[in-house]
C-alpha cells in the first residue's frame, strides 16, 4: 500500500472551515473537531479505545447497547460495565461526596462509611455494627421481634413494648432480670437470685 506522510504540526484539515482537524505535535495526536457541530465516531461494529499494540481495551461501546471500562494496570479488567437495566462495578466503588439511590438500594458485603443519611424506610438484613452515634430523627424507630415489637415513639419520647416483649438485663443465658407486661399483669423477675 501506500502512506501519506506529513510532519509535526502538519494537518489534514476537512469541511468548509477546517472544521476537523487530525495532527500529531511532536508530542500528542489529535482529532479535533473545531467547527460546529458535535464530532461523531461510528462503526458498523463495536466502537473500541485501545492501546498502541491493540491487544488491551481501555472501552468498549458495544453496538448491542453496552459500555465496558477496562484497567490495564497490575490486576487488569473490565471494571465498570454499562447495561440496560443500570451498571455494574468490578472492584471497590469510592464515592468523595453524597451517594443517592433513586429505588430500592442494596448493598452487599461490609460497607464502611463515614456519614449514612438515610430517608425513608430502611431494612438492615444481617448485623449492624456502629461505631459512633447514632441519631434517629424520623417520628417512629421499629424493632420488629419474632413474636412481639418495640417502638420508639418520638411525639412522646417513650420506647413502647408490645405484651409480653421483655426487656432483658444481665449476662445470663435468659437475662439476669426481665421487665415485662403480660395478661394485664407488669413483672420484675429476678432470674438468678
């Protein structure tokens, strides 16, 4: 084949008013789209950003719809994949400001946080380790048991126990002592002695 070769700095310019422009400056390649308009890649197949020897991907825009991210670096791969339905992520996800979930957000394995601003109904499945204070600042805090609840009620600063739900102190196996309302009836029981 052919080439056409043409020293630093020196363009192929197309349209009217050198509206695109390919160069290299010594330095840096450039594809510049300096007129009006927006610059456009197309392709009949998969769009891919890749490395001088073209055998790493930095992205992919598959013409499906998708859009992969790659790492190149030491433990390389597809890090962020675009779909239909939202995006996933491969690896941590490090947010510097304020993380909003439009729908119903799920997280899974340990998350470490700084500040948690939760609105509306949450449910923590699993355990919950706090490191710090915790303020709740909506009207009513849950705490659903097996057979019976507890409520925080904040219009009247009280923690309300359904029938029969206990409150336990003490290390022992069943509580060193319960405080309980059963059958109209309120009890102080001393469990060990």
């Amino acid at each position: 084949g052919s080439s056409a070769i043409f020293g630093d700095n020196d363009k192929i310019i197309l349209g009217d008013g050198a509206d695109l422009q390919i160069y290299h400056d010594s330095l840096n390649s450039y594809i510049a789209d300096t007129g009006t308009g927006d610059l456009k890649l197309t392709g009949a197949g998969n769009i891919s950003i890749e490395n001088s020897t073209l055998g790493t991907n930095s992205a992919v825009f598959d013409t499906t719809g998708g859009i992969d991210f790659y790492w190149s670096g030491a433990g390389d791969g597809k890090r962020l994949e675009i779909l239909g339905y939202g995006a996933t992520v491969t690896g941590d996800l490090y947010v510097s400001g304020d993380l909003f979930t439009g729908g119903e957000g799920k997280i899974g394995e340990d998350v470490t946080t700084r500040n948690l601003d939760v609105t509306g109904i949450s449910t923590l499945r699993g355990n919950l380790s706090v490191a710090g204070v915790t303020t709740f600042t909506g009207s009513n805090v849950y705490f659903p048991g097996a057979a019976y609840s507890i409520q925080w009620d904040k219009a009247t600063s009280k923690f309300k126990f359904d029938d029969s739900a206990q409150l336990v102190f003490g290390s022992a196996s069943g509580g060193d002592m319960k405080l309980f309302h059963q059958s109209g009836n309120s009890t102080i029981r001393n469990e060990t002695g």
